[in-house]
C-alpha cells in the first residue's frame, strides 16, 4: 500500500476525485437544465456520469496493476498478466532471456552490379542529389 502515497499517486487520487465531482455536478446542472425544457440537456445529463465512470475505471484499473506489479516484484518488469504467462514459459523451457545484439543482414541489390539501368531511376537520383548539394535551393530551381 505504501506504492499508493507516492507524490504521482497522490496527485492520481485528487485529479479521479475533482473529475469524478466535477462531472458529476455538471450531469447534475445538465438535469435541471433538461428539467427546465431544454431538450438536448437529456443526453448531456447521461454523458457527464459515464465520462465519471470511466474515470473512475481507468483509476481502478491502474491501482490494480500497481498493487499486481507489486506482489509480482521487479522479475515481472510491470507487464500483464499474458507477458507474464510467456515469460514464464520462457524460464521454464531453459531459452536464454536477457538483452540481445541486433543482427546485421547484409542487402542484396535490386540491380545486378554492372546491369542496365533505368534512366528515369538516373535522372530521378541526379536530381535528389542536386537538392542534397544545394539544400537552400527550392525543386523548381534544379537546372535538368
């Protein structure tokens, strides 16, 4: 519980409470409004509450993935439940877990070396190096 009384949930707890309130009280001034004949308050009057509710969901739901996270400890790294089902899969199967190097592909050309090649694709790669050698000039300034 003391992962609750941080500073950031803290401030996660007053922002649900003044939303939840204030939405509350505008569903709350959207009934009278509604109430005095002005038609159109009716769905405002029902959309205000939901947007609490959801607040109060979204709120609910990340203090369940704090206090999870917390009984899961630091080996869980805060995923759900799914992540940690394949994590555990992948301890029990013996595979190396950890950081890993990048691996290099070498590229093949699309153009054999020394093949023909297309002139529109040579007139197209002189102008892009035109606008490179010459970047405060606008495309309409190249000379080909």
């Amino acid at each position: 519980m003391k992962r609750l009384w941080t500073p950031a949930w803290i401030a996660r707890h007053v922002a649900m409470v003044v939303l939840v309130v204030s939405f509350l009280g505008l569903g709350w001034w959207q009934i009278t409004r509604a109430a005095d004949g002005n038609s159109i308050s009716w769905g405002y009057a029902i959309e205000w509450p939901v947007f609490a509710a959801f607040v109060v969901f979204v709120w609910w739901r990340e203090l369940r993935h704090t206090l999870r996270s917390a009984v899961d400890g630091p080996s869980a790294g805060g995923e759900e439940a799914g992540g940690d089902i394949m994590a555990g899969a992948a301890l029990s199967s013996g595979a190396p877990t950890g950081v890993r190097r990048p691996v290099r592909v070498a590229r093949v050309s699309a153009v054999p070396a020394g093949g023909p090649e297309d002139a529109d694709l040579a007139a197209y790669n002189r102008y892009l190096a035109w606008l490179n050698a010459n970047p405060g000039s606008r495309p309409g300034d190249y000379p080909g």
